[in-house]
C-alpha cells in the first residue's frame, strides 16, 4: 500500500472531491483519480461514491480513512523527528481561523521569527471544521480554531477569549429594530462558508429574531464581509476585536448579544500523539509568554 495513494485518498475524502484536492496537492487531476482508483483496486473495494456534486465516501472508505489519516501524519513526523535536534527549525504548519489570523497572530508571528528565525513557518487560514481536519490528517501541526472542541485526538488550550458581535449598516440603529424585520424584509446573513463556527452562531442568532429562512451569502475574505456589511448588502457576526479595528469601523453599527451567544473561546489544538518537535515547542513557548495562552 502506497503512502502517497493514502495521503491522496485522505486529501479527496476531507476536500470532496478530485479537483480540489489536486489544487491542495499540487498535481493534476489525472494523477489524484489514478491513485484513488489503484488503492480501490488493491483494497478490491470502492471507497468512494460518485456523484454530480463529488465524492463521498463508502462504508470501506469511512473505515479506512482514520488509517490513511494516522499513517500519513506519522510519516511526516519521522522526518521531523528525525530531523529535530532540540534547535528550532524547518518546517512549521500552523493553521487560524480569518478572524484570529487578522487580529490576534501579527504580534505572536513576528516574535517567533524574531526568536526562531531558523523556522519556516506557514500559516493557513480555513474554517474550524477544515482546521480540525487538516490537524487529524497531520497536514496542520496545530492550529487556532473556535470552540468548543471535544475530540479524543486532540489536545485543546484556549488561547484567547472572544466577544462576538452584530455587525450591520449604520441605519439598522438598534437589535430592536433588527427583531421588527421579517425573513422578507430583514438583511441578508454574510457568512463565510460552511464548517465556521461562526456562521454557525449567526444562524442561531438570526433563528431567534425569527428568520431562520433568512438569506445567505458567502464571501472569502474579513474585509469583503465588512466592507458588504457597511455597503449595506446585510448583517454578519464577528469578534469585537475584529470589527473594532477595522478601517470601515464608521460606516457599520455594532450591536452586543447576550453573553450565551457572544462569547466563544479561540482554542490552539494538536494532535495528541504527535512528537512534539522543537519548532513547535518554540512556537507554544512564544504563545505562552505573550501572556495569551489561558490555562483550559
């Protein structure tokens, strides 16, 4: 069984199909297929169901991922292992929520390359149910998502505490005034795609004015959910921290929710049993003595 066949079949089962998983994985379409199609054969099962939206996977290839997902992490963290010599450096895959990645990471960056400019880190932005993944796979060696989360692979720290916040165009005035708007005539819900925590709240937020049929449209980018927010285009939820600090800050309203839909804690997950290197240590360690890790 081909290692890089398993870390394909894993790459088309988290992304869902075999376009968007040769764009991860840099190469083309053809090869993802033809390795998909060579563990099927070796297995002598298929793992995956094919349809006009992509790929699922079969009873087989639920069975097999959590196998493909521990082998190939455990490859890459040989080499690491192998490689570590108790100095920081190489390669480092951290992974961040939008949000926290505009606010919250420029100062913890620039310390650890100030301290361990030996690293190379990457950092990647995704939705929290992307990051888990992508942590679980071994591709992440950790990342910052939105709790809560309770996995028994991973190890969770929170690292910071966050206040969520209505955000909507200046002439929505109060949540009053949100709550008197019907599905019809209420805003649009702006939301990132689907797995954010986030939108996940905003839902629930918008469930309770009474429009759960509310419409929505997704965006990819912080500002071009802010900027269509004071555009007027609709609502959206997101951290204080966030909103605050932006430069379109007086064309937008901000509204406070009650604290059971407001707060929501940033955690920085790992996988339990991977080899905790020294670039990762080192990275902690920045987190740590930046004062924002907050014991769980």
């Amino acid at each position: 069984m081909e290692l890089t066949d398993l870390l394909t079949f894993s790459t088309v089962a988290r992304l869902g199909g075999v376009t968007r998983a040769a764009d991860e994985l840099n190469t083309v379409q053809s090869n993802v297929t033809q390795r998909v199609k060579a563990l099927e054969a070796e297995i002598g099962t298929a793992l995956f169901e094919r349809h006009s939206r992509g790929m699922t996977l079969t009873g087989a290839g639920r069975r097999l991922l959590p196998y493909a997902q521990r082998m190939a992490a455990l490859s890459r963290e040989a080499v690491l292992a192998a490689r570590d010599d108790g100095e920081p450096k190489g390669p480092l895959a951290i992974g961040s929520l939008e949000t926290t990645a505009a606010v919250r990471m420029p100062s913890l960056l620039a310390e650890f390359h100030r301290r361990f400019p030996a690293v190379r880190l990457t950092l990647r932005t995704a939705p929290t149910a992307e990051l888990v993944a992508l942590v679980l796979d071994g591709a992440l060696d950790g990342a910052f998502v939105a709790g809560p989360i309770d996995h028994a692979e991973l190890t969770a720290t929170t690292a910071f505490r966050e206040e969520l916040v209505l955000v909507t165009a200046r002439r929505w005035e109060s949540l009053a005034s949100l709550r008197a708007g019907t599905p019809e005539s209420g805003p649009t819900a702006l939301v990132f795609r689907s797995g954010c925590t986030y939108r996940q709240r905003l839902e629930q937020v918008l469930s309770e004015f009474g429009w759960p049929s509310a419409a929505r449209f997704e965006l990819g980018t912080l500002d071009g959910m802010i900027g269509c927010v004071a555009a007027g285009m609709g609502v959206t939820l997101l951290p204080r921290a966030v909103v605050e600090g932006n430069g379109q800050n007086g064309n937008i309203r901000i509204h406070t929710l009650d604290a059971s839909l407001s707060q929501v804690d940033t955690l920085f997950i790992q996988r339990r049993s991977a080899h905790s290197y020294s670039a990762l240590r080192g990275f902690v360690c920045c987190l740590n003595a930046a004062g924002q890790a907050i014991a769980a």
